[in-house]
C-alpha cells in the first residue's frame, strides 16, 4: 500500500501486502447499501433469511490479521472485493532449524501420528520434527486417523491433532481415539482460543493444546513436555456433542 492509497482508504497502513481480489458481474449494489455491508446485522435479504454477519465477520477476520478489506460496487455492473494481508518475513527451513537448535531443545526418537487436512502443514510438520529425530505418520482426516491409530497405536507416541477437520472432524476424532486408549498423548492444535476451554474442561486439563498458528520451537517443547509426562491422558468424562 502506497502513502497515496492509506490517505484515500481511513484505516491503511503503508507497506508491502498480498492482493485477494474476489469479482463478479452480477447484479451489484447501489451505493448507499455499499456504505453499510460490513455493519453487523445489516442485511437486505427478508426476515429470517440472513443474519448479516457474513462480510461483518470477514471484516474482523482480515482485521484481526492485520488486514484490510475494501469494495467496489455499480448496479448492474457486478462487485470487486480487495483483500490485502501483509506479507510476512520468509525465513527458510534452515533458518527455522538453526534457531530452534540454538534454544538448546531436546530431540527424541518417539513415533508422532500428525493429523491436518492441510497438506502444506503436514508437509512441513513431517519435514522438521523428522530432523529431531522423530517418525512421522500422517492423517489428512479424523478417519484416516483413527483406523492409523487402531492399527498401530502400540507404536504411536503421540497424536499432534487438528480440531478443525471436515469429515469427521477433530471433536469426535479426540473421542475415538480416547476410546481406542484411554492414556493416549494428544497435543491439540486449533486456531480458537475458546476450544482451548472446552479440551481443558473434558480431559481434566490433561490434554495439551497448542494455539495456531503455532511457532515451531513452542510445539517442539510441548511435544517433549507430552512424551515425557509420567500420567497421560485419562478417558473423557464428558464426550464432545457432535
């Protein structure tokens, strides 16, 4: 965004961003709706039929990144929206592994099962915690998971699981898994804060939770926190509701 940009666009921060842009050619809007889209539970459609939280919600998740949104509309000419997200700092692997191995972390040897239906996540994932040391299985769904860990849970340390899964989805992954061994290792990873409370409030805080996105150094040392805990994890005491 250049000094020209944020003086025409209240809100903008100069610097260098990453351009969404999302456009159409239908119906548009007219301008005085235009003011108010992003204004909670404003909304056009009839009663009943929409909250009008859906580009409210947009506005806070692109702000909350550090983002900015803007909207370009005529009627009878269709709809532009612009997203900019700020471009972060890219440090490679390298970089990454030196400076964790600077912090002194402890390796392992112990068999991880990552479960995320990301693949760029698990690629990565699989990438660094192999150089210290551990072996990877991998689940790109809750249902691939669970039949990995049936088979195999002898040989599964630790299950480093994303909550948020189409499918079967975290929640009740968490709960198969538990049922198959009630003293499995889990680290829980998500990007809301509230499920944090909700694993802390069925697992007796016993289950690890890790924020995403997560920095490296901070998952390795709760993975070696986990694997080393003397107790583990006990049975749900109360399942998640699906």
């Amino acid at each position: 965004m250049t000094e020209d940009f944020c003086k025409k666009n209240l809100g903008s921060v100069q610097g260098e961003y990453v351009l969404l842009s999302v456009e159409d050619t239908g119906c548009g809007m007219h301008q005085e709706i235009l003011k108010h889209i992003f204004e909670p539970f404003f909304t056009t459609k009839e009663t009943g039929k929409g909250t009008g939280l859906g580009l409210a919600t947009v506005y806070g998740i692109v702000k909350n990144h550090g983002g900015y949104i803007t909207c370009e509309s005529e009627s009878g000419r269709g709809t532009c929206f612009k997203i900019y997200f700020p471009i972060l700092g890219i440090e490679s692997e390298n970089d990454v592994t030196d400076a964790i191995d600077n912090e002194e972390i402890p390796k392992g040897n112990e068999t991880i099962l990552l479960v995320d239906d990301e693949e760029a996540i698990r690629e990565i994932g699989e990438s660094l915690l192999e150089r210290f040391g551990y072996k990877i299985l991998s689940a790109d769904s809750g249902e691939k998971a669970v039949d990995i860990y049936r088979k195999k849970k002898e040989a599964v340390d630790l299950v480093i699981l994303d909550l948020n899964m189409p499918g079967m989805g975290g929640y009740r992954c968490l709960n198969e898994l538990i049922r198959i061994n009630s003293h499995v290792k889990i680290i829980i990873a998500s990007g809301y804060l509230s499920d944090e409370n909700l694993i802390g409030a069925a697992t007796s805080g016993t289950a690890a939770f890790i924020g995403k996105p997560f920095n490296i150094s901070a998952l390795l040392k709760k993975i070696r926190e986990m694997l080393d805990k003397t107790t583990s994890v006990p049975t749900v005491k109360n399942h998640f509701s699906l």
